[in-house]
C-alpha cells in the first residue's frame, strides 16, 4: 500500500528540483516563485498562508505534509489564475496550474 503523504511530500520536493513534462505542457517552480512573489506584497493576499517556508524549505520542513498540501491547494490555483488574467503572470503558466490542480 502507498503513503499517499509520503508521495504529496516526495512530489513537492521533485516539483522544487525538476520540470514535470507531460504530453506538451512543462509545470515549473518559477511560475509558482513569481506568483509569491507579487503575492506576497499585496495588502489582500491571494494566498495568504503561502509563505517563504513553503518555498525554500529547509530539511526539517520538507517533511512537513502540511507545506506540501498548501503548496498544492485550490487557493494557490485561483490566486495564480487571478495573476494570468492582470497579466503579472506569463500565459504558459497555466501548464503549472494544471499540474498543481491535478495534484
């Protein structure tokens, strides 16, 4: 039988480090990098309990599921959608959103 927490954890963790490919669609942290970062200055947060600890965890936090799943919510999702429609975010950051949706 799987972890399933194992693998939302060991997922994140090779999401920070790699490029997830499928079919013709590249997920990448950067999307996820930039999103944060013009998140993060405004006075009503798209994604409030996203913070720099989700992004760079050290070896302690990378086993934390709860980073993980916050990495991977819906609220992430809308709040980088909401960024692509003001156009803060590049349009082939949807493949990103996708592989975080999915998740």
């Amino acid at each position: 039988m799987f972890d399933p927490l194992h693998l939302l954890k060991a997922t994140r963790n090779n999401f920070f480090n790699c490029h997830f490919k499928s079919q013709d669609k590249i997920a990448e942290k950067i999307h996820l990098t930039t999103f944060y970062d013009s998140d993060k200055s405004k006075q009503h947060q798209l994604a409030p309990k996203l913070t720099e600890v989700h992004l760079n965890p050290n070896s302690f936090q990378k086993m934390r599921v709860k980073f993980a799943s916050q990495v991977f919510s819906h609220t992430v999702v809308l709040g980088m959608t909401t960024l692509i429609s003001y156009n803060e975010l590049p349009h082939n950051a949807f493949d990103t959103i996708d592989f975080i949706d999915f998740m």
